[in-house]
C-alpha cells in the first residue's frame, strides 16, 4: 500500500510541463464539466429536498385533519358497536330460537300435510268406489229397464202383429164367403 502512495504522490509532484498543454487544456475542459455536472446535481437535490420538505408538512397536515375528523367517528362507531353488541347477540339468539321453531312447526307441517294427503287418497279411492258401484248399478238398472220394456214389447208387437194377420185373414175370408169364392186360393194371382 505504501508502494501505491508513493506512486501517486510521485505523479502528483510531478512537473506541470511533462503534461502537454493540449492535454491540460481538455483535462481543465473535463474537470469543468464534471464540476457543472455536480452542482446541478446539487441543485436538483436541494430542490427536491425542498419539494420532500414540503410534501411532507402538507401530508402532516392531512394526517392531522384526518385524525381531527376520524378519530371522532371511530369513537363513535366503538361506542355503537359496545352498546348494541348485547342487541345482536339477542337478535342472533332470537333468529337462532325461530330458526328452530319454525323447522320444529315445518316438521310438524310437513306431517300433518303428509297425513292429510294420505286421507284424501283414501277418500278419493272410497269416492271412486262409490261412483264406479253407481255408474255400474246404474247401467245393471239401464240394462233391466231396457229388458223389462223391450221383451213385452216385442211380445206386444208380436201378438198385435198376430192378431192384425188373423183379422186380415178373417176378413179375407168373410169377404170371399159371401161372393161364392173360397178363399184366398181362388183368388187370381194377376200374373
């Protein structure tokens, strides 16, 4: 290490004539920038400093109103949330107790709708039963009716039919008996 001070210290003692004057001329045109290059640099540090500065007093400020007008509502909200917590926990228990009511009544509902339904089954199937026993009935009713008309009648018509044959031949013949015919065997066919 000592080497290297030595080294630098020599080129630094060194004689202002070893460097050329064209060298020097863009070394003091180097050193010049860098120096500008520095100092705006410092500049734009101060500036934004300033600008941090600024910024910051102005979100203090913020903050402070902030605080000035939240910490009352906060207070506030922590005040209702400790007086009405009591009245949630009686509200939950509340709904808990008519969440079981209201399954324990929709069981009950549910069994009597059950039984209900069951009962109108039966009944509907007695009805039908009944309705089915009348329909029956009443064609069996229908049926003798029918028999009870047609069969006397047929007897009726039959014996009228008899009867209107036996007169017509009755009166064919007493017609014929006294013209000297004898009967409808002599009478001309009219072919």
């Amino acid at each position: 290490m000592e080497a290297v001070r030595m080294g630098l210290s020599g080129t630094w003692l060194q004689d202002a004539g070893s460097i050329s004057s064209g060298n020097t001329k863009w070394l003091i045109i180097f050193v010049g920038i860098v120096a500008f290059s520095m100092l705006v640099q410092a500049i734009a540090v101060i500036v934004l400093a300033l600008g941090a500065i600024k910024a910051r007093k102005r979100g203090l400020e913020i903050a402070e109103d902030l605080r000035v007008k939240v910490l009352p509502i906060i207070a506030g909200a922590h005040e209702l949330i400790r007086d009405n917590s009591p009245k949630v926990k009686v509200i939950t228990e509340n709904f808990v107790e008519a969440s079981h009511i209201i399954r324990s009544k929709a069981q009950e509902f549910d069994v009597t709708a059950s039984d209900l339904n069951s009962k109108t089954r039966a009944q509907a199937a007695r009805v039908d039963g009944m309705v089915t026993s009348v329909l029956n009935a009443t064609a069996e009713i229908s049926d003798s009716i029918q028999r009870g008309i047609k069969v006397p009648m047929r007897e009726v018509a039959g014996m009228v039919t008899g009867l209107k044959a036996g007169l017509d031949v009755l009166v064919g013949r007493a017609k014929g008996f006294g013209s000297g015919k004898n009967g409808p065997r002599d009478r001309d066919p009219g072919w």
